[in-house]
C-alpha cells in the first residue's frame, strides 16, 4: 500500500503536468486570434485599401490555424526536436517577438530585414518543418503589409531561410557551423543583390552594396549569438544530463540495485552491450544506454505501464529523446513500427536474459556463444518478432556479429 505522501506526490505531479498542458494549450490556442487580429489592425495602421485588409487578416487567420495544427501534430507524434517538446513556451515566446518584428519591418527597407535569423530562431526551437512554415509565413505577412510588395521579396528570404534551416538542422556539440553560416549568408548577399539591388533605378555603384552587407552583418551577429545560447543551455545541458544519469551511481540507479539487485547488474549487462552496438551502427549511443538502465526502472515501486511510471523520468527530468525513446519500448506497440534503438535494446535484452537463465541452472556450463548468438536471431526472426522494427538486415547482421565478439564478457555474468 502506497504512503500518504507517495500519494500526495504523484498528485502533486500529475496536477503540476496537468497545469503546464492547459498553459501551453492555451498559448498554442492563442496563436490563431492573435496572429489573424495582428494581421487585421496592422492592415489597418499602414492604411491599405478594403480588398488587402481582408486578404490580410483572411491569410493571418488561416495562417495561424494551420501553425496550430503543426504543433499540436508535433506534441502528439514527439516531433519537436531536443528538448523542445517539454518547453514549448520556448516557441511560442520566439514566434511572439518575430510575429511582432514581422509587422515593424514593412517601415524599413527590405535589404536589411533579418529573416535568416528568424528561420533559424523558429527551426531550432521547434522542428525544421514548423520553423520553415512559420519563417515564411512571417514573410509572407511583411511583403502584404507593403503597399508594393513584390514576390522578389518573398522569394529571397524564403529560400535563404530553407537554406539556413537545411544545412544547421540536428545541431549537436559537434556540429561545425562555420561552413553552413558562410554559405547562407553569402547566398543571402547574392539573392538581395540579384532581386533588389540590380532592378533599382539607379546607376550600379559599390555604395549599393552597403546595404546587404549591413544585412549580412546583422544576420551574423544575431545568429552568432543565438547559436552560442542555443549551444550552452539547449544541447550542452542535454549532454550534461545524459552524463548525470548514465552513471551507474545516479540515485535513481541505485534505488534500483537497493530494490532488486538482479534487474540493476542486468540492466548494466544490457547497457555496455547496447551501447557498442548503437555506437558501430551511428544511432543514438546515449539515449539507448539510458534506455537500458531505465527500461525496468517501475520495478522500484512496481510500476509496469507508460502511465505510472513515467513520473521517474520527468522527475529525474531526462532528456526529451530519451523519454521519447523509453516511452517506445514500454509501451511496445505491435501495429506501429518501432525504432532501431529499440531493436538493439530487445535483442541485447534478449540475450543477457538467455545467458543469465543459463548460468543460473549450471555455473560451470559452457556455452557455445556463437551458436546461442545464432540461435537468437534465427527465432526471433522466424517467429517475425523482429519485423516491427525499422532495423535492415544488414544492421542485423552487424548487430550479430558485435554481440560474437564480446564472448569474454559474458563470462563476466556467471
């Protein structure tokens, strides 16, 4: 029987993440009016004729209805990309500010509006998808709110921005963005240049030029800035958590091994092997040894569904990709297809368990790895255990022939 406390906590909790869904429903939500109204009173300031104020707010409305969609779509599938999904305020407070940016640039000239640094603000924040539909619909909003607007206009910013989001999209602590910055602001320069600048009627000169550098400077700047604020609070504080909790000392870990001493070592079994694989195969090395170490993690107080024992990672707040993942696996869905991370974790688990259960009825027994290895593999491909996964047969293979090569390890398990 759970304690009057133990009770009042998972209330606590479940009202707090009941509270935070509301508040951000109701962002989301708002997003539709405010941006369609926007739309209208600014149509209105900049005193255009009826037929454009209708055309406006009409294409503000529909709009913002249609961002609302792609973010709900996004919370509901786990789409956001980092940690996103868990602090989505962040995008919305992001699209405030440039919706509002977006309605002051009509006042001044076109060359210098920072839409580069609008895609990417509005990309890395939520997903590619949604920023590149919003930095265009932003866009779109300040070339209608011109009185002579041109397609030119839209159609150099929104291509620098499709650019920009491309070649800076799933950013980690690795990712050089020296290359990537270049040639999005130099594309930048050569699209301001070839739309605007070469169809002014003016004699060409260099002092046409200052302009777009004026623009590429600030784009840089602004840019700079926020990829180094992204860089240290979004991925490095990503990195950091995975750090904290994939060490075998993690309170949560050593409840577990306080609690059931077999389910911790085998979690640990699992978890050096899984992690080598992921690594040889390119995936998510990180979020699959989380996955080992916490798949199991119920066992504390004897949770067995996603739904009670969920509270354990966004307590501990684990990264968005890791609950993403251990959500998967738990909840083990047969009619959907599942990743491969989740395919390294069942086999291993598989194996481990095989092993384990052999050593259990005899120490001394020798097991032929290889032949138990192929064995495995060849039943869970026969009962189509394995066609859920989005996993190759090559990567299958590959995953064999690393688990043959751990054979002393195993040893390790008597």
């Amino acid at each position: 029987m759970e304690s009057t406390i133990e009770i009042n906590n998972k209330v606590s909790l479940e009202s707090k993440l009941n509270n935070n869904d509301k508040l951000i429903n109701v962002l989301f939500g708002s997003i539709f009016f405010v941006t369609g109204l926007m739309m209208l009173g600014f149509s209105f300031l900049y005193n255009l004729s009826i037929e454009e104020i209708i055309r406006n707010t009409f294409t503000g409305f529909l709009c913002g209805g249609i961002l609302i969609y792609m973010l709900n779509d996004a919370s509901v599938r786990g789409l956001f990309s980092y940690d996103n999904g868990h602090k989505r305020n962040r995008f919305v407070i992001s699209y405030y500010i440039a919706l509002i940016l977006s309605m002051a640039l009509p006042l001044i000239t076109v060359e210098v509006w920072p839409y580069l640094f609008v895609f990417l603000l509005l990309g890395l924040f939520s997903t590619n998808e949604i920023g590149l539909f919003s930095g265009t619909m932003l866009v779109m909003f300040s070339v209608l709110l011109e009185k002579e607007g041109s397609y030119s206009e839209f159609f150099m910013y929104f291509i620098a921005g499709t650019v920009v989001l491309v070649l800076l999209r799933d950013l980690n602590e690795t990712t050089k963005i020296g290359v990537p910055i270049f040639i999005s602001i130099s594309l930048l320069f050569t699209l301001v240049v070839a739309y605007d600048i070469l169809f002014q009627n003016r004699s060409f000169s260099i002092t046409l030029l200052i302009v777009p550098l004026v623009n590429i400077l600030i784009n840089l700047i602004l840019m700079l800035i926020l990829l180094n604020i992204f860089g240290v609070y979004v991925i490095r504080k990503s990195n950091d958590r995975y750090m904290d909790i994939n060490d075998t000392e993690y309170p949560l870990l050593v409840q577990l091994k306080e609690k059931d001493k077999d389910a911790y070592f085998k979690a640990i079994h699992i978890a050096y092997l899984a992690e080598r694989i992921a690594l040889d195969l390119n995936l998510n090395a990180r979020a699959v040894k989380t996955m080992s170490y916490y798949y199991k993690i119920g066992v504390i107080d004897g949770s067995k569904s996603w739904d009670e024992v969920k509270h354990f990672y966004i307590d501990n707040s684990f990264p968005d990709e890791a609950i993403t993942y251990l959500k998967e696996y738990i909840q083990n869905d047969k009619s959907s297809q599942l990743s491969k991370e989740a395919a390294i974790i069942f086999m291993c688990e598989t194996l481990i368990t095989s092993i384990n259960y052999l050593f259990k009825k005899d120490k001394q027994t020798k097991i032929n790895y290889d032949e138990l290895i192929e064995k495995i593999f060849e039943l869970k491909i026969d009962n189509k255990e394995l066609y859920n996964y989005n996993i190759s047969l090559y990567e299958l293979e590959r995953m064999k022939t690393l688990m043959k090569k751990e054979k002393l390890y195993y040893d390790f398990l008597r």
